[in-house]
C-alpha cells in the first residue's frame, strides 16, 4: 500500500472532483474552475485496499449477477470487526442492512416520527442531520455544542431544556463532523440517561467510528450504561473507513427487538433491507482482512493532520487543532474579521482551493471551515500553500 500515490480520478464521475465545479461556480460566481483544487467532500484520494477489489474482482467472475442476500459470513465479519476493534458485541440478528446511513436515518426519522415532530441535534453537524428531518416536514431544534479550547464540548444543562420541549428524536454523531470529538463515556451516559428520561429516541450515526488517532478509543453508543434502558438505533458503515462510498452500503444495529421489527417493516414497505451483491463482497473483505490497511491509513493522515497544524497556525487569525478522529480537519478563521463570503472568494478566486464552509453545518459553523486531508501528502502541501496564497496580501 502507498498512499503517496497520485490518482487522476477527474472525469470518472466523482462528486468530488468532476461535479464539485458546477456548484461553486452558480454558488460564488466563479467562471473557471478547472485549476481548483477540490479538499471538500468527505472522501479519499486513496487507492482502496487490495483485498476489496480482488473480492470484488472475484464475485464479477462468476458470469451470472441474479437476487441474492447478505451471507453470514458477510454477517460475522461484521460482527468480528466491531468486537475485536470496539469491544461491541452486535447480535447478527439485530442487523438490518441500508444503501447509506444517510437514507438509513431518513428510514429511522420515517419510521419512528410524525411530521410537526421534533428533532433535536447538536450543531455544527454534518447537513444531513438537519436536512433530511426538514425534508421529511420534521421541527428542527438546533442546541448548539461549546466550543472551548478549540474543541466541543456538551452544555448538557441546554440540551435537556431541549428536550423538555417534547423531542421525539436527537441524531448524535459520534465521533462527530466536522469537529473531530470523540465523545466520551462520560457525555455518552449523560446522553443516554437524558433519552431515558425524556422519552427520546437516540439515533447514534458511527460512520466516522473506525478513524480514531493514538489516544483517543471510540465508544459505541450501544454499549456505555443503561443502553439497553434507551431507545437506541445505530448507523454503521464501511464506507468512510476504506473509501467505499460508491458501493452505497451501510448497517442499522437494532437490538431492540420492537424498534427493529418497526424498521424492517419500514424497509419492507419501500422494497429495501439488502445489499447488492458487489457490496456484500466488498464489506465482507473488507473487514476479515482490511485492518493492516487501515492502520497504515489512519497513520498516514495524522502525519498529514500535523502538517496541516503547524503550517496553518502560522497564519494570522487562523487556528486549527488536530481532531480526535475522522479525517477532515475544522479551520477556525473568526479572528481574521473575514465574512464567510469573502473567506470563500478569497480561496476560490486567489487561493484555487475548494474547502467547506462553515455554515454548511449550520449557523453554529460560521466563521469555520472544513477541509479533508485523506490525499497523499503532495496534495495536502498543494492545498496548504493555495491557503496560504488565499490569505496573502
């Protein structure tokens, strides 16, 4: 595996390389986009791991692609992945299989919720969190994250006011996006005992799980005290861990046995609760024999996370900090005085360089930015030094 190696993925269809352009030229105005370099969306420019594509590789021999199901030796991969990496014991049984943990948690919000119900998340979060409830004529109730020593914390006191107010869901991302955190036992039991208490149900998305640096452990939610007391649905995924977005793949973990027979009757209404069958070889190789890749991956993207600090820092009025997890790092620009309009034109006109804003996590994110570092490291200095030039006078 070598992850310094550049791939031209420009004209394969990718959202992120192809599709990008036409967006932020309608949104900004920007007439030619084909020289920016694109360190937005949360995918790798990463080879995936050579034991997925010859799984897949060896399924494609086989000339006839007719129905098919999810084997359980897909099922017990699954299974030994999240035991031996998180301490999670999942019951096969409690696994009910989606095309994403975006459309899983609109199946989640769909089954479990009436229009005019409230949702309530912590923001910045990722869009889908407060999109999807809106789409489905869903309230959202935003209660905003502290933030304190350039990291998020809980204000518990604030999210059980929330609560109050008669939430029938709250969407927790763990560990989050954009910020990186971890959360930890502590905040996790707060959350649960607080879902308890309120009658909430506690969609706990974990796709970012598997992408923990040296000295931090994720937990799942499923498994921290009292968690068997809650209402709990989990959304996992491959799909961020091995850069397999493609495959449309992703788990709801249900061990409820009421709430999972909601879901599955849910998934059976709208003809979904399986895989097709590229995807299931995909996931299965990918965790019998995907860990020595991930490691090395995850390695690689802290180094590049460390040059991404100790060069931006240098910056007036700019401030990152090394995440706990994922691989997208949260820009702190709020001190240079620059609106998020003017950040952007300044990055995309002068710097060349595509990264998120901050609002796109909602109003909380503003005078933030996101940026993905999963590339090789020429890229990352590519990008770093186009931030520099956006900035320069």
């Amino acid at each position: 595996m070598n992850f310094d190696v550049l791939h031209n993925r420009k004209n394969t269809n990718s959202l992120k390389w192809d599709q990008f352009k036409d967006r932020i030229k309608a949104k900004y105005n920007v007439t030619d986009a084909d020289d920016i370099l694109p360190m937005w969306v949360a995918d790798m420019d990463f080879a995936i791991p050579q034991v997925i594509t010859d799984a897949i590789k060896e399924r494609l021999d086989h000339p006839i692609f007719g129905y098919s199901y999810v084997s359980e030796s897909c099922k017990l991969a699954i299974q030994s992945w999240f035991k031996n990496r998180h301490n999670w014991h999942i019951d096969p049984n409690a696994i009910l299989f989606h095309h994403g943990v975006v459309p899983a948690i609109a199946t989640i919000i769909e089954t479990f919720t009436d229009p005019g119900d409230k949702i309530c998340i912590s923001t910045p979060v990722y869009p889908a969190f407060f999109n999807i409830p809106k789409a489905q004529k869903r309230e959202v109730i935003a209660c905003d994250l502290v933030s304190k020593d350039n990291e998020y914390e809980y204000d518990f006191v604030a999210l059980e006011e929330a609560f109050k107010i008669g939430i029938k869901a709250y969407i927790l991302c763990n560990p989050h996006n954009p910020g990186g955190v971890v959360w930890s036992e502590s905040d996790l039991e707060k959350l649960v005992q607080l879902c308890i208490q309120y009658d909430v149900l506690l969609i706990s998305d974990e796709i970012h799980a598997d992408i923990v640096f040296d000295g931090y452990k994720h937990i799942p939610t499923l498994i921290v005290k009292d968690a068997d007391k809650a209402k709990i649905v989990t959304c996992i995924a491959p799909t961020k861990t091995f850069n397999i977005a493609g495959i449309h793949a992703a788990m709801i973990v249900a061990p409820n046995d009421r709430l999972r027979l909601k879901l599955n009757q849910n998934l059976q209404a709208h003809g979904l609760g399986d895989l097709n069958l590229l995807a299931s070889a995909g996931i299965q190789a990918a965790y019998e024999k995907g860990e020595e890749w991930l490691d090395a991956m995850i390695q690689y993207i802290s180094k590049n996370m460390d040059y991404v600090v100790e060069e931006l820092n240098q910056i007036e009025g700019i401030t990152v900090t090394k995440p706990n997890a994922t691989y997208l790092m949260w820009i702190d620009y709020r001190q240079t005085g620059l609106s998020e309009e003017e950040m952007m034109q300044k990055l995309l006109v002068k710097g060349r360089l595509a990264i998120e804003p901050g609002t796109k996590y909602e109003e909380a994110g503003r005078g933030f930015l996101r940026i993905n570092v999963a590339c090789p490291f020429e890229t990352v200095k590519d990008g770093v030094e186009r931030f520099k030039k956006a900035l320069s006078e």
